[in-house]
C-alpha cells in the first residue's frame, strides 16, 4: 500500500489529496496519513506532518479509499471520530478540524460483507455518496472532457486556444477502456 499526495491547495483553501495504491506496508501508509516525530523510526530525519494535519480548516480527499488495511481503517475512523491522532513516535495528542472527501472503484457494500471494510467507517464517510459511471457508460461525456483538457493545456503552455472540432472519432471497444492485468 502507498499513499501519494497529488497536489496541495492554496494556502486559502487548505485542501490536501491522498490516493492510496496497493504497493507498500502499512506503516508507510500509517506515516503518510498520521506523519511522525524526528526520529520515530530509521530514516525519519526531520518531522513530517501527514495528510490528515496538512488538512487541517480544509478538505481531505482520499482516492481509493476501500484500498486501505483494516488497520488504517481502524486509526482513521478514530481520527474522525475524535478530530485528533498521534503522530508516530510522540505522545502529544494532534488535533485536527478537516472535511473529508473519499472515492473509490470498489464494491463497498460486497467489502463490507467479506469483512475487508469496515461498516462503521462506510457510514461515517458516506453521510453524501455519489455514484459515477465509468467513462465507457458515458461516451458522450468523451468529447466534453477532450475539449477541457485541451483547453486547460493551451493555457498552461500559452498556446492559442485548442479545439477538436469536427474530427472526432467515434470509437467503441477496448481503447475506451483502461486495461487492467
């Protein structure tokens, strides 16, 4: 399990985005969401503030969230429960006021019935849920998104503003689809 913050707000906003990924130990996740003290374990050189204390008057949004350990969903049901954790390798009680925002392609309902996530940390994120086709049930959003994208990179690089215009390509099949192994 690996934990990547992708991008952090202006100072304004305060927001903070965690994805979390299947390829690390819980610890390494434990120490991104919760941060740690200088020296709380080997190679910990300096003291790191973990997701849920950079969120801190702002929003918290975890990707993936039915990727987490049953550990971490333990640890992260108590921070919300209590707006306030330990950093690893301190005593001192941290506190925190964040929204949070989780997503995740998962079967919570059928994960929850396995016994791999937890009911109560299910019914304390999905106080709103969202349910969102995947892109290949929305081809029409396709050309939508194209022009967005497009827009966003013109006026990234400076470039003139971009269009598909009327060539678009209809295309049906597995090139809509991200491959999975």
């Amino acid at each position: 399990m690996q934990t990547k913050v992708l991008g952090s707000g202006c100072s304004k906003c305060r927001s903070t985005i965690g994805i979390i990924e299947r390829t690390a130990h819980d610890a390494a996740v434990e120490a991104e969401f919760f941060g740690y003290k200088k020296n709380a374990f080997t190679g910990a050189a300096r003291m790191h503030r973990g997701y849920l204390e950079r969120a801190d008057g702002g929003t918290l949004f975890l990707d993936e969230v039915g990727e987490l350990p049953a550990s971490m969903q333990a640890k992260l049901l108590r921070a919300l429960q209590e707006r306030s954790f330990f950093r690893l390798g301190s005593e001192k009680v941290t506190r925190s006021d964040f929204r949070i925002i989780a997503a995740t392609n998962r079967d919570l309902h059928a994960d929850m019935a396995a016994g791999t996530f937890r009911e109560d940390l299910f019914y304390r994120l999905a106080v709103i849920r969202i349910g969102l086709p995947p892109l290949r049930e929305r081809p029409e959003d396709i050309r939508w998104l194209t022009e967005r994208m497009l827009q966003q990179i013109a006026i990234e690089q400076g470039w003139p503003a971009a269009h598909v215009g009327s060539v678009h390509a209809r295309r049906d099949g597995p090139d809509l689809e991200r491959q999975r192994p």
